[in-house]
C-alpha cells in the first residue's frame, strides 16, 4: 500500500462534508472502518495510509500529520491546499470549506466511506476508540504501524488474502528500505 496524499485530503473532505465537526478521532476511526471494509472486499485501502496503534486506537500516520500542519503543529506537502479546503476549530473539530473532489475516489472508496459513516457517524469518540480496540490494535505495540494484514484479518478476510496482503507488504518494505539506501 502507498500513500496517495491526494486520496488522504479528498477523504478527510468527503467525511467532514457529510458530517461537519467531527473531531480529528472521529474522522480517523471513519477512515479506519472504511478502509479496512475496503481492503477486504477489494484487496487494497482506500489512501494507503499507515495506521498506528495509539492509545485511544488506530490513527492514520499521515493524516494525523496534515490535520496537524493545518493546525501548524508541523509542516506537510500540500497543507495550503488542505488549508484553504478545510477549517479545523476548537483545536480538533473539521470542517469542509468545499467539496470532496470524488475524482480521486474510485466508486467502491465512496460505497466502503458512506458505510462507515453511516455505521461509526452516529458514535462518539469514546465509543470509537473502544471499537477500534480490536486484534489488530491490541496486538501491536503502542505507537507502531499496524500491519494491513492484521487489519484485514480482524474483518474476517480470508487466508488467501491475508497472504497476499503480507507479501504486499513485504514489497512495500523492500521498496522504502532500498528507497532510503
């Protein structure tokens, strides 16, 4: 899986204009559903973003970071143009300030997002934390990246897929470790 950064601001955009003022842990409990619905039923996730396995359960790496920049916490490429589409008020709540260009989304993105908002919308962040405390979070060390195989075995894939996924995985891994040489 890689980071498509474009997919990470479209699909912060397409949550927070169904439901404006989520707050940065609503949103990535969203995403987390959504992307591991999509990564089982169509074998990928939907913005390649690592998930960490943070106290209060999964959170989006690279998202937290661009949520963060908009904040100006830290910098990230493209926080401008994420600036100038979003709001982020009372230090952690989003909202939209336009659309979602669903361009970058494929069809099934959008159907597995539209779930889990409808599924996860109504919860609290609390409650969101709790739920995303499944196997694939409690079985990583606090503050690591999750593995995707992991994530999609806690939805039930199949042995096959999961297979698939940790060998994709393992090229992901060869490719940033030869990447860094």
């Amino acid at each position: 899986m890689f980071l498509d950064k474009e997919k990470v601001i479209e699909t912060v955009l397409y949550i927070v204009n169904e439901m404006p003022g989520l707050s940065f842990m609503q949103i990535f409990k969203i995403m987390y559903f959504a992307e591991q619905d999509h990564l089982v039923k169509h074998g990928r996730m939907i913005t390649g973003d690592d998930y960490v396995a943070m106290a209060n359960g999964p959170v989006p790496s690279h998202t937290y970071d661009a949520l963060k920049a908009v904040k100006g916490v830290n910098s990230w490429v493209n926080v401008a143009g994420l600036k100038a589409r979003i709001e982020i008020q009372d230090s952690y709540h989003v909202y939209p300030m336009g659309s979602a260009d669903t361009d970058f989304l494929s069809q099934t993105d959008i159907e597995c997002l539209d779930a889990s908002i409808r599924m996860y919308g109504v919860c609290t962040a609390g409650e969101l934390s709790m739920l995303s405390h499944g196997p694939a979070w409690s079985s990583t060390e606090r503050n690591r990246r999750m593995k995707v195989a992991d994530i999609a075995a806690e939805a039930e894939a199949s042995e096959e897929q999961i297979k698939y996924l940790e060998e994709k995985e393992q090229l992901k891994v060869s490719l940033r470790d030869a990447a860094a040489k």
